[in-house]
C-alpha cells in the first residue's frame, strides 16, 4: 500500500510539474509578446517626437527670421528719419503713461 501511495503522489508530483511548466512557458510567451508590443510603441514614439523636434526646429527658423527681417525694417525706418521716430517714441510713451496711470 506504501508503494501506491508513493506512485501516486510522484505521479501528482509530475502532474504539477508539468502544470508549473506550461504556466510558465505561456507566462514567458506573455511577457515576450507585451515587450514587443511596448518595443513598437516606444519606436513609434520616438519617431513622432523626433518629427514635432524638427517641425518645432523649422518653425522657431521662421520665427527668428521674420523676426530680424522686422527689425532690420525698423532699423532702416529709424536711420532713415530719425526725427519721426523720435516723435513717434515720444507719442506712444506719453499714450502709455497715460493708460498706466488710469
């Protein structure tokens, strides 16, 4: 009767052993699956972020051209009628006064 009982709890022993496997054969299968899918997320995040880098890069670009391209439009008015300019500073900065102290 030992003999039997022995058989049978090696064979519930091999039982489980082979169940643990399977668990962890799928379990490995899982997590291989979910790194992979996180690997193409992260790919497709970076290829976007590189693209608004570059859009950000090309507008900034066009921000500071305009930019100089206005102020060397504002630098020829000035030297070209430094008398104006001045009236027109002196107006803005009393209209400014003016506002601020309402």
């Amino acid at each position: 009767m030992a003999a039997k009982v022995e058989t049978m709890t090696d064979r519930a022993a091999s039982m489980a052993h082979d169940t643990t496997d399977r668990a962890a054969e799928m379990a490995h299968g899982t997590v291989d699956r979910v790194a992979d899918v996180a690997e193409d997320a992260e790919r497709q995040v970076r290829k976007a972020a590189a693209r608004k880098m570059k859009q950000a890069r090309a507008l900034q670009d066009d921000v500071l051209e305009a930019v100089d391209d206005k102020l060397g439009r504002v630098d020829s008015y000035v030297k070209e009628n430094p008398f104006t300019s001045v009236g027109i500073a002196f107006a803005l900065g009393a209209i400014v006064s003016a506002l601020i102290r309402r």
